[in-house]
C-alpha cells in the first residue's frame, strides 16, 4: 500500500492520455473523472479503469480527438452525437447544456447517443451543484446483468445518480449502479485475489458465486437485491428504467445489443442522459429543507452506536477530508503494479509516492 498525491494521479493519468494520442485537453477531462473517483474513494472508477481508456483510443474504438455535436434541440431539450469521443468528453458536453437550459428554462434535458465509458455518474450530476441545482445522470453500459430469472446478460450495470444541494455546501448525492454492485468491484476483488460476497454475481449455472474470477469471466451481475426471493426484480426494473432513458430514447445501441464488456473491436455507442432542474422555479427554500431532511436522518437513532446514520454522499465527503488530510490516496500494492506497468509500456513517467 501506499499514497499518491491527488495532483501526481492526475498528471499520470493526463500523461498515458496523451502518450496514445489524446489531446490535452479531452486528457483532462477524462483524468479529472478518474481521479475524483479515487479521491471519493471508489476505486473500480479511478485509475482501475486507466488502461481501458487507453486502449480504446490505441485501437481506435474511441476516438480521442473527437467532439460531441448537437444533432437536434428546443428551448428544453438537446439530442446529441457524441461521436464516439471520450465518455468524460460527451458527459461534460451534456451537461453544460443542460444547466444552461435549466437556468433559462428550469429544466434541461439532454441525451447522447455515440459516448463511451463516462466513469462515475455522480460526477455529472454534481456539476448541477455548482449552479444551485440539482442533476441527474445515467448511462447504459455492456450487458452485464443477468434480469431476474435468467442465465443470461441483457442489460448493463446501468448506473444512475442525483445530486441535490443544501444549505452551506451540504448536499444529498446518490451514485448507485443498478446491479448489486459496479463490475469494477469485482475487478478490485479479482486483483486482491480475494471472494465476492453472496449476492454479487451468479456463475454460468444461474446460481449465486463467491468465485470473483468466474464472475468476471462469465460477466453475469445479479441485479440490485440478488435473487427474486430478496427482490432482485426491482433491481432489474431501475436497470430497464435507465436503459429506457438511455439507449431507448438516444437511439444508441442498447441491452444485448452493445459490445461485450472489455471487447475492443467495435465502438461501444452507449447511450446517456442528463438532467438540470433549477428549484428556484418550485417550492421556495428547497436547500433549507434539503437541509432539515438531512440532518433528520444524519440524527436518527443507530441501531448500532459505532455506525451512524449517513445520507448518501456523506461516505465520499469522509473519504475526501481523510485523502486530504494524509496527503495523498492510498492505493492497493496491485493497483500501484498495473499502473506502473502501464506507465512502462507508454514510457511516462510513474506515479510518484509520499
């Protein structure tokens, strides 16, 4: 284990961007998705995902260079080609159209079709909270999960998030994949060479596995509440849900019909979405009861006194003031042997430690 700096991964992940072609400036954007996922303290997204991105713009299943074009638009609403750039690229695209069409309209609604891997949903949705409002973001992504009652992957993890400010900076921040969990935790068990929990991931058998290895293999997520007996078929409906907003709406390619997780012979087309509302055109004083609702929960009694109750977001602001205060993020010795490995191949310079 040890710590980098937030400012030495971000350089790294800007250097292997551009060592393959990526210009500065869709490297950054890309690298400031990256590293916010490991500074908030979920690693599937972080500097895991690093060598994916570069490989799609070796092959040229993505197209670094590209840029994002406004296919069709009203005064609410914009359909976009995201061209196959970066997914960062399409998502900060998107949702600066959004915004502004919320702050002219009190709402905006945008969907791309033609994007790529976008990294952490919550990412987009928190660019809202920098306008006082609130966003949403979704994407569909490769097939998956398994729906409830089936053997087979159809659709993806298909993450969903909304982010929604409060008074003094708080703010409810919700960044949930519609799976039990992100592939890319299996991904981080699968490097420690460590089980999956029950409930995770079932085998080819359509029963539920431990095996992290034959998880990843067969690519078979359970849906948000594993089986049918512990309501797994709500999962499956958030996942469709996002896929109707996505895939459906954008007209990109979606369920079965996008490329296998980590195939690198076609452009993945994923569709996304993204949404500004502006709450000054509702209620009045929507942070101040933002507010309340969170501190109603954050004071609840715990059934556990060690365990407080927490709002979503409050684990990523814990996970950014403790990175903050040791100086750097702590990464796994095995994440530290595939970047630097990477870095060898790409001839950059290494990641440096405290």
């Amino acid at each position: 284990m040890a710590r980098i700096p937030v400012s030495e991964v971000r350089r790294f992940c800007i250097d292997c961007m551009t060592a393959v072609g990526t210009p500065q400036a869709q490297a950054v954007s890309l690298a400031e998705v990256l590293v916010e996922a490991d500074h908030r303290g979920h690693f599937s997204h972080g500097i895991n995902r690093l060598e994916m991105y570069v490989r799609d713009v070796q092959t040229k299943t993505t197209d670094g260079s590209a840029v994002p074009k406004v296919l069709q638009e009203s005064a609410a609403t914009a359909w976009v080609d995201g061209n196959n750039a970066l997914g960062p690229v399409v998502g900060n695209f998107c949702m600066d159209i959004a915004i502004k069409k919320a702050r002219d309209c009190g709402v905006g609604w945008v969907v791309a079709k033609g994007s790529n891997h976008y990294g952490i949903a919550g990412w987009y949705s928190m660019k809202a909270l920098n306008h006082n409002m609130l966003g949403m973001s979704f994407t569909n992504t490769s097939p998956l999960m398994s729906p409830t009652r089936s053997k087979e992957s159809a659709l993806g993890t298909n993450p969903l998030s909304l982010a929604a400010p409060a008074k003094d900076g708080d703010s409810f921040v919700l960044d949930m994949a519609t799976t039990a969990v992100a592939v890319g935790k299996i991904e981080v068990q699968r490097r420690k060479n460590e089980p999956i929990p029950v409930g995770w991931a079932q085998g080819p058998d359509g029963r539920p596995t431990t095996d992290a290895d034959l998880a990843f293999k067969t690519s078979a997520l359970m849906p948000l509440g594993g089986e049918e007996r512990t309501s797994g078929y709500k999962g499956y409906g958030l996942a469709l849900l996002v896929e109707t907003f996505c895939g459906i709406l954008a007209g990109s390619d979606f369920g079965p019909n996008i490329r296998k997780w980590m195939d690198g012979t076609r452009p993945a087309n994923l569709g996304q979405c993204f949404v500004a509302i502006n709450p000054a055109c509702f209620a009045p004083g929507f942070e101040q009861r933002m507010s309340d609702m969170n501190n109603i929960l954050r004071h609840l009694e715990p059934a556990d006194p060690e365990k407080p109750v927490l709002v979503p977001g409050d684990p990523e602001r814990k996970n950014i003031e403790k990175v903050n205060n040791e100086g750097g993020v702590l990464y796994h010795e095995n994440q530290l042997k595939a970047s630097a490995e990477l870095a060898a191949k790409l001839n950059v310079n290494p990641m440096k430690t405290l």
